[in-house]
C-alpha cells in the first residue's frame, strides 16, 4: 500500500473504482458475461484453471474477467481463493487409459487401434484472419462418429511389448502436495511433475525448445498427444465403495526419446510425460520435453550444463505467480533504499572527485 503517499488510502480507494470502470469499458456495449467467457474462451480458461491449482471453469471465467484478461493475474485470483477451500480427502489416480478422447493423435505410428483421432485443433488451418466470426452466423456442425467407451490403450504400450521403451516409473509413496507444502530439493519426479504442469506457460514452452535447439541430449517424438474427460473416484467411508464425484477435461502427452543406454541399461526409448487440466497441447508437449531433460542423473547421461538439466533453475523459476511478485514489487515505494543508495553514490563521486584533483595537482 502506497502509505507514504499523501492521501494515500483515498488515492487506493480512487485507483480501485477507475480500475473498475476500465474493466467495464464503453456501456454502450453489452458487458461480457462469465458464460460467454467460459464457452467462447476456453482455451484461457484451462490454462487459468491448470496454473491455478483449481479446475473449476465458472470461476476461472470470473477470475479472467475480473482480470482485464490478464491471465497471470487471473491465474493469482484462484489460487488466492483456492487456500480458502476445505480439503474433504484425496480421490484414486485418474485412469488416462479410459480417457473418452476428443483428440488423439501419434506422431510415430500411422495405424493405431481406435485410429488417429483429429479433434478440434488449429494445425490445420490457415492461420488467416476470419472476419466472418465479426459477424453472427450459423456455426458449422461437425460430422463425428460416436464416443468410445471401451478403453483406449497407449501407443507405449506397443513399444513396451517388445522392451524396446522403458517401463513406466511408478513411486510406491504418496507423492509429496506441492500446493500444500514448499519446493524442496533434491525433488523427487512426482514433485517435479506437479511444479511444471501449474508453471508459466511461457517458461515451460522455452525451456522445452532450448532442448530441441541442442541444450540437452533429447531428441523427442511424441509418442502420443491425447485430450479428453475422466472420470474422477473418491473413496466414501460410510458408503465402503468409490463413487465418481466429478468429471476432468485433460490434455496427456508421452514422448518417446532416443537413449543410447549406459553400464546398467541397454540401448531403449525413454519417456516423457505431461498431463494438465482442459486443452492445452503446447503446455503438455513442453512439459513432457523438459520433464526428460530433466531425468538425465537418473538415466546415467552426461550433465552438458543445458539449463533444462538443471532442476533448480527450471522449478524455482517456473511459476508465475512468485515471478510476478518478486518482479512487481520493485514498483512499489523504496524511497529509504534509494535515499541510501543515492548517498552512497554521491559520496563516492565527492570521493573519486577529490582524488582526481588531488593525481591532476601532483
């Protein structure tokens, strides 16, 4: 709070009530309701929900428009909100393989059971401005073929029947809850897994491509990329059974990556993996790339001093929300900092003037 200022919590009252008329805009268009920002937005919405911790749609909508559309701060509102919720218990580990898929594509095989799965995406189209969605019209249907309800088994699955990937690592423990307890090191992958699927968005996507540029030994293909709903299970203790109590849109992403094996293991594929909340392949590939990165002590390979090798670097300075804190602050008052700071200066200068006086009288 700007204390120091004259006036200072009028002057706050003031910024907060100009802020709101911003945030409205001109009120001869009609306001922009959370709905339309939750239906016709969601792209942002699932990427507030999954650097948020929280998967709720409506209030990730709430957030983006109580935000302006900045999204790291709508990102900073549900995780605000998030710490004031009550924690009943913890559900059993989603089933990915039952994942009812609206998008399911491989990048290394053709021919997959359940074939190659489009969805909506924009890979394929023109990237020309539409300037017929400026104006009402009839939106176009898309022709589908129905649901599959039976299981849909991952494309490393036919890798892993001849040994040619390595197995899934599993950690009998219950993983640590980063959003519950600080980031430790060393961290265990379970750990480094949930701190890149809540990071910016931004930073995970170029650390995943100084990797593809030769700043870390990994050479990916994606395995698969597949977006879908699970179902979510919670044990009931006065029920003594599982009932499902909630629906998830997730985006799943296993790289396949070239290893040339070392004393204890012999020459396989290795793995990658990225899961995040809603649709958000460009955030599930970079996680899944720099997830490998950063197996390398792990795997037995060399540390070429690539900065998505280093699990420090790439998790402390990961999240948005603590980056913007550290960085914003500098905005607010430091008048006794400066004040020393620019003394020390001066001093310095009557100093160093006095010295070259002194060298140019000699």
């Amino acid at each position: 709070m700007y204390v120091a200022v004259k006036g200072g919590e009028r002057a706050i009252e003031n910024a907060h009530t100009w802020l709101a008329e911003e945030r409205r805009g001109d009120t001869d268009v009609a306001e922009l309701q959370p709905a339309q920002i939750r239906e016709q937005l969601t792209l942002a919405v699932h990427r507030v929900m999954a650097e948020g911790s929280l998967y709720d749609p409506d209030l990730a909508a709430l957030a983006i428009k109580q935000a302006r559309g900045d999204m790291i701060e709508a990102i900073f509102l549900i995780r605000a909100y998030r710490t004031t919720l009550p924690r009943f218990g913890g559900t059993h580990p989603v089933d990915t393989g039952a994942m009812h898929c609206e998008r399911r594509i491989s990048a290394t095989f053709k021919d997959l059971p359940g074939g190659q799965v489009l969805g909506p995406t924009f890979d394929y189209t023109h990237r020309l401005i539409d300037f017929k969605l400026a104006a009402d019209g009839d939106v176009p249907t898309a022709q589908t073929g129905e649901p599959q309800n039976e299981k849909t088994p991952h494309v490393t699955e036919f890798l892993n029947r001849e040994g040619l990937i390595e197995e899934a690592l599993t950690e009998d423990n219950t993983p640590p809850d980063l959003t519950r307890e600080p980031l430790e090191f060393p961290a265990s992958r379970a750990l480094r897994l949930q701190a890149l699927t809540r990071a910016d968005e931004g930073f995970t996507l170029g650390m995943a491509y100084s990797t593809q540029r030769g700043y870390a030994r990994s050479h990916a293909f994606v395995g698969e990329l597949r977006i879908g709903v699970v179902q979510v299970e919670m044990d009931i203790p006065e029920l003594g059974f599982a009932i499902e109590i909630a629906e998830l849109t997730l985006t799943e992403c296993e790289t396949v990556n070239q290893f040339k094996g070392s004393k204890t293991e012999p020459p396989q594929f290795t793995r990658g993996y990225g899961l995040v909340f809603g649709q958000s392949e460009r955030k599930s590939i970079s996680m899944a790339l720099v997830d490998r990165a950063l197996r390398w002590e792990d795997l037995g390979e060399d540390d070429v001093g690539a900065p998505a090798q280093d699990v420090e670097f790439v998790l402390s300075h990961g999240d948005n929300i603590q980056a913007t804190g550290f960085l914003e602050h500098i905005k607010l008052p430091h008048y006794v900092d400066f004040q020393s700071e620019l003394e020390l200066v001066r001093k310095l200068r009557r100093e160093a003037g006095a010295t070259d006086g002194q060298e140019a009288a000699e």
